[in-house]
C-alpha cells in the first residue's frame, strides 16, 4: 500500500464527537449526541462503564458523582439505578437556560446509542472507549464485542480504521488484546498521553511502530505538538494517528498540517469547520 507523506492524512480526516458535542451539552446524552450529528461530525465517541448488573452504558467516570445528581460508582448500581438519576442538570454554560433545558436528562446504555444512531444514520461510525477495564477480566470487551456482532457493525473484512463503523479504543494495552484475541477484525486505536512504557514505549513513540493490538495510535494533542515526526512515522507504518481533545481552531489548523487522521473535540462545528478549510 502506498502510505502517504509529508503532512498528508491516509484519507478524509474524520471528526470525532468527544462524548457528543459535549462543549455544548451534558456529555454522554443524548442531547449531546443528537447536536454532535447536526454539526455534522463523522463519529460519536463513546467511553464505557459497566453496571453492576453487566450492562454497558456511556459514562466517562468511574463515578456518577461528576455528571449526575447522584453518588456512588457505576460498577455498584444497576441500571435501574442509573435510570432514576438525572444527567443534565449539572452542565451550565454561558447559556442561562441550559440547566432548565438538560434536566432530566437519561442515561445511555451503550445499546440504546447504537440502535438509535444506526438505524437512523448509515454514515456515522462509533469510536468506542474501554474504560477501567482490567480489573473485570475480559467482561467488558466480551459484552462490547456481543453488542456490536449482533448488529453488524463488525466489519466481514477487517480491520479497515478508515471505513469500519467501530473502532474500539483504550489506554489499556491489555484491552485492546482482549479485543484482538476475541475478534481480530475490529480495528483498534492504542491512547496515550505520553510514552510510559506501558501502553506506549519511548522506543514505539519515537519511531512511530504500531504495536500488533493497534491499527490507529491516538496521542495527547499536546504530546503530538511536541513530536512533529510522529505522525507521519505512524504513516510510513501502516497506521492511523487521531488525536485529543482539541477545541481551539489554531491547534486544529496545526494538527491538520501534520497530516492527523482524525479529531477528538467536544467542539464538533468547529472541527468540521476547519476539516473543511485545510
Ligand atoms: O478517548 C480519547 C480521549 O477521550 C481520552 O481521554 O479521559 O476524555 O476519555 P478521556
Ligand atoms: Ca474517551
């Protein structure tokens, strides 16, 4: 395969909804999600708890605490219990009537985002975080990979970073393993925020290989600005570079004149915005 160089990205840059258009609604809602869709964004990130009756929902913490009127971690109450909390209220913005407007907001699990997005939108595509997950021992990557064969969304030919409806992502090396042991045709994205030698080695970060569970390598954006090489390193090897959280136009433009594949950014208009304009 020719791999291309030089500041050039493999193909279309994709945008890529940080927990929905969350710099404008309570993250991980559906209020989030539907804005991030209007704004024209390629993916909706997703980052995964799971209850403690085995059910995935989008939830950034391993708490509640942070986004919802409640207390206590996710791995300790039921769905059911999730679903009497309210994840709207606390997300204030310049905006004085957003707290009004967000309240009562539900949880999403993870199957619900799916079957409501996929049904509707052929073109959207999912960039699916394993939070926490090597204390459940396979759990989390088993049912995630359950969920998405019952709905196609694991590609006949894979993995394919560039076209595939999936892609699982994950800090944890040993996730992404799992992911790879269990069903080796989803594409996969290693994140970092610097090399630590644990998910990322100072030895893979300077010479932009990928390691055998990664298609696409997803560093810090503040990491990449350092490394100028590094993407296009991750090019001559095969891979894909996507990188977060980026909000602000100017770091978009220089990212994308490093040739990124994709953005994560809670700012979705403004990423497709500037997409457009490189
Ligand atoms: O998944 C990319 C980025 O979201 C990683 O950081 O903490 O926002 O999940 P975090
Ligand atoms: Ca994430």
């Amino acid at each position: 395969a020719a791999f291309a160089q030089g500041g050039e990205p493999l193909g279309a840059v994709s945008v890529l909804a940080h927990r929905g258009a969350s710099a404008y609604a309570p993250e991980h809602t559906f209020f989030a999600y539907d804005l991030a869709i209007e704004q024209d964004t390629d993916f909706l990130e997703c980052d995964l708890q799971m209850t403690s009756d085995g059910v995935l929902v989008c939830v950034h913490d391993s708490s509640v605490d942070r986004t919802s009127d409640g207390s206590g971690d996710v791995e300790q109450l039921t769905l059911a219990e999730l679903r009497q909390l309210d994840w709207g209220s606390w997300f204030a913005t310049d905006d004085a009537g957003a707290a009004e407007r967000f309240a009562g907001a539900q949880v999403v699990p993870f199957e619900e985002q799916l079957d409501c997005y996929t049904a509707a939108n052929a073109r959207l595509r999912f960039h699916i975080e394993t939070k926490s997950p090597d204390s459940l021992g396979g759990a989390m990557e088993e049912e995630l990979i359950r969920v998405l064969g019952a709905r196609d969304l694991i590609p006949a030919e894979g993995p394919s970073p560039q076209t595939d409806p999936a892609i699982v992502q994950s800090f944890s090396r040993q996730s992404l393993e799992i992911v790879k042991d269990l069903e080796p045709r989803l594409a996969t994205a290693l994140l970092f925020a610097a090399p630590d030698q644990t998910n990322v080695t100072l030895v893979e970060a300077l010479t932009g290989q990928l390691p055998d569970v990664a298609d696409v390598m997803a560093p810090n954006a503040a990491w990449l600005a350092a490394h100028p090489l590094y993407v296009d390193a991750v090019h001559g090897n095969g891979g894909e570079v996507h990188t977060w959280t980026v909000d602000d136009a100017t770091q978009m433009d220089r990212l994308l004149a490093m040739g990124v594949d994709g953005l994560f950014t809670n700012r979705p208009d403004l990423a497709r915005e500037r997409v457009d304009a490189a």
